[in-house]
C-alpha cells in the first residue's frame, strides 16, 4: 500500500467552520406509526477535524448523516426540521441537481453495507469512474488511469485487471476498500465514513486508518467517523460525539471523553470494552436493556429505563446539553445539582 510521506501533523481546531449543523429533527412514517429516528441534533465541524460518532445501533448515527445528503428515501423519510449548513450553504434548500454536485464532489460517503453499495450490473472500474467523470470532467482514459491508482492506494492488488471486475468477483474487504476509494476519489473536503472498516481484518483496518490520516493531512480534509469500535475513536478522533435515542448525550475532545465521561451511557459503553489487564476470567461487560423504539417524540430521557442512577425527572422531563467548559457537554440531570455528578 502506498504511504503519504511526510511527518504526521494536528490540524489546529481553530481552522473556519466547515459543517454546523442545528436542530435537525428526521422523522419516518409508516403504515402503523411514526418513528422519530433523530430529534433535534445540532454540531459543528471545522475544516481538517476528525469527529468520531459512537452509540449503540439504532442511536441515530446513520440516520443522521445520510440526513446530512438527502440520502434517505423520502417517503418514508422526512426531515421535518433542522439547517445542515455545507461551507455557507444550506443544504436542506438544494434542489437535487445541486446537492449531486456537493455529493461525491466535495462530500465523500463511505456506506456501512459493501455488499449491496456497489452497482452489481456495472463493473468496479466504471463506478469508480463515474464520479471523476462528473465531478472533476476527467476524459475517459484519464479517469481509468486514476481509478487503478486510486485502487492501488487503499491496497487492492493488480487494480488495471480489477478495473474490468464486477462486485461479485471481489471478497467483502475488496468491496470495501473500492467503497473506500470511490468516496476519495474527488478527494473531498469533507469525508463521512459510516463503520468503513467493519468488514476488514484487522491488518487491513490499520493500513486504511492510516491511509485516511495521511488524507486528512494531505488535504486537509475533515472527517466524520462512525463506528462502534471506540479503540479506533480513540486513535483518530478529535472530538467525539456519544448519540442515543436519536440525540446527542455527550460531546467531549477525545481525551476528555475517555478520561472523564460525565453521562451514564457513556460510561457504560466504556466500561464494555474489552480489558488486557486484570483477571481473563473476567465477565464481559453489557449494558442490562435494549434501546427505544422511538416511536414518539422524546419528551424525557430516553436512557432512563437502562440507568441504574435514573431518579424521578429524568422521566418528565428532557435534559438539554450543559457545558462543562473545555468543549465538554452533556445532556444529563445529574450535572445540574439534582444527584451526584463524581461518582457517577
């Protein structure tokens, strides 16, 4: 796999705003009911910073990104509030002509699925064409000369022959790392990347972290990166943003979440990761419930029912997000006076 060479640097955070997102809200609405996927979700990204994603699936992550894009179907979807705005424009308002230019131009999207993100009628070389085709008006022989290089870079061997292949004749890794270098091919300012390396071994995940670190440093490009894996959150993100019940629990730079979580899930999600210290015959840790349905607007805490620290407003009333200073926030009763906020 090629590297970038040059020595690794971090992007100073005080770079302009690239991304802000406010109040969104997206809404799916079926036969028997509604369900309120992502209720009033609002942050910001700067230019160059990594943001990392965690929550339990069915927490809004997703959703919330491909809400970002128009990338949801619509019925059932429907974003009922809320401004994503992109580099000082709102892309809610686009028409879908004009957020095409934005997607895949200057917003890359890694999908969580390789198995069925790939166009199986097509091959893999003109799929990973197409977008420098469109975006960048490359000739044809000029974008089948970046595509096998583009290949070659996220480590897929003899890419001119797997230019001529179809998704079926690559393993789910290969259709991963072709995933991967479809959304790079622009080489995007923004880069969303929905659990990109699930399918991979864990050799082949280092050599992609690494490749998208010299990216970022390359082109500056911010990054947001979803996932459950919170060893690779702690060894690539900035900040972090903890979601649940289709919002944002806590916010924190990634070295304060880790060293001093303030909101029960995300203790508890920190406490189900696996320890090399201590005694192997050590139970794994779980956290004792399952995540709401959601199939009405949150009016409370949707972590109550699962929180051993829960007392009586947490189910009458919803916690907004208080700052704790040094970009810390969380949204918990418990650090407004009304019960301990150490010991947690």
């Amino acid at each position: 796999m090629r590297q970038f060479k040059g020595k690794a640097v971090q992007l100073p955070v005080s770079d302009p705003t690239l991304l802000e997102v406010t109040e969104l809200e997206t809404v799916f609405s079926t036969r028997d009911a509604q369900i309120f996927a992502v209720n009033s979700v609002s942050f910001d990204l700067k230019a160059g910073e990594v943001l990392g994603v965690v929550g339990e699936s069915g927490s809004g992550k997703s959703v919330t990104m491909m809400s970002l894009l128009g990338l949801l179907p619509s019925p059932p979807a429907r974003i009922r509030n809320g401004s994503v705005m992109f580099s000082g424009r709102e892309l809610l308002n686009m028409k879908d002509a004009e957020l095409r230019k934005i997607r895949g131009g200057r917003i890359g999207f890694i999908f969580q699925d390789p198995m069925t993100s790939l166009n199986p009628v097509f091959t893999v070389g003109f799929q990973l064409m197409e977008p420098l085709r469109r975006h960048l008006g490359m000739s044809r022989g000029a974008a089948r000369k970046r595509a096998a290089e583009l290949l070659d870079l996220v480590g897929i061997p003899d890419p001119a022959q797997r230019l001529r292949e179809y998704p079926h004749q690559f393993s789910g890794g290969m259709r991963q790392r072709a995933m991967i270098a479809i959304a790079l091919a622009c080489e995007p300012k923004l880069l969303i990347a929905d659990e990109p390396t699930t399918a991979l071994d864990v050799t082949i995940q280092a050599q992609i972290l690494e490749l998208v670190r010299g990216l970022r440093q390359k082109l500056g490009m911010a990054i947001i990166w979803i996932t459950h894996d919170l060893g690779v959150i702690a060894g690539i993100a900035d900040r972090v943003m903890v979601m649940y019940g289709g919002q944002i629990v806590e916010s924190a730079p990634v070295d304060e979440l880790f060293g001093n979580p303030r909101h029960p899930y995300t203790k508890a999600l920190l406490a189900t990761v696996p320890s090399i210290r201590g005694d192997r015959a050590d139970k794994l840790s779980s956290i004792e419930g399952i995540t709401p349905t959601l199939t009405r607007r949150p009016a409370a805490c949707a972590f109550k029912p699962r929180c051993r620290f829960a007392f009586d407003r947490c189910g009458i009333e919803l916690p907004r997000r208080t700052g704790l200073g040094s970009g810390h926030d969380v949204a918990c009763f418990l650090q407004d006076g009304q019960g301990a906020t150490s010991n947690v």
